[in-house]
C-alpha cells in the first residue's frame, strides 16, 4: 500500500469518525435545549462523547499504523514530493488550529460570567489538549521531514 492510499484510507476513517461524533454532539446540545439534559446531564454527556472520541481516534490511528507497517516492508521509503506537499499542508493547518483555538479560548474566557465551572473545566480542558496534539503533531511531521524517510511511527501519535 503507498503511502498517499494509506492516507486517504485514514482520511475516510477520520471524516466518519468526525461526522458521528459531531452528529452526536449536535443532539446532545438539542436534548439540552428541549430540557431533556440537565446542565450537570449535558456536561457528563459531553465528557463521555470526548473520552469517546480520543478512544475511537486512538483505535483508528493504532488500525492504521498496523496496515501501513504490513504493507512497508523491511526498509523505510523516502518521501514523494505529494506526501511532502500533504505533510506541508498538515502543518500549516495544524498552526491554523492552534492559532483558532487559543482565540477562541480566550474570547471564551473573556465572554463567560455565570457558566458552570466544571463546563468551563471540561472546555478549556479540551481547548488546550487539542492545541497540545497539534504542538505534536507538528513536531512528528517536522521531523520526518528533515529525516526524508517515512516511518510507521511517522503517522503515529506517541
């Protein structure tokens, strides 16, 4: 399997992983709204749907890591100029993240009065672990870049 299959067969796993919890979320903040989930309800829900999700997203990224180092071979591969290109994009999207977040987390901070504390816990919880993965991430990409090999542990988060 080439490395550039290998990702696409991740992004499709990632996209439905993304749409389900998102779809997941989105009806948790409808029953909170209708009444049907009490704040302290729809936070624990929300904390359940995180726990969730980092496990669904550890699974898949253990599944793919597992397909990719059966299908490398002995030796490592260099990098094609289109995996470079995605790794490059990979980055500066994970920047743009970063940047997004950590203004949204401050406005956040600035807007809120009255919320409940362990929503705002839970939230900037979420908030900086999020930014702490893409500081990962970036660090990986960086360095299988300057190594020009690919790696299995290449698109693997430690």
């Amino acid at each position: 399997m080439s490395s550039m299959r290998m990702m696409k067969t991740f992004r499709k796993r990632w996209i439905l992983l993304n749409a389900c919890s998102v779809g997941v979320g989105i009806l948790f903040v409808r029953e909170f709204i209708r009444g049907a989930l009490s704040p302290r309800g729809f936070g624990i829900a929300g904390l359940i749907l995180g726990l969730a999700y980092c496990t669904a997203v550890a699974l898949t990224i253990k599944k793919s890591a597992k397909e990719f180092t059966a299908s490398l071979g002995p030796s490592a591969p260099s990098i094609d100029e289109a995996t470079r290109t995605l790794f490059l994009r990979r980055i500066r999207r994970a920047k743009t993240n970063i940047a997004f977040l950590t203004v949204v987390l401050v406005l956040a901070l600035i807007q809120i009065r009255n919320f409940p504390p362990l929503a705002l816990l839970v939230g900037g919880a979420l908030n900086l672990l999020t930014s702490a993965h893409e500081v990962r991430t970036i660090i990986r990409l960086k360095r299988v870049l300057n190594s020009g090999r690919i790696s299995p542990a290449s698109y693997v988060s430690h």
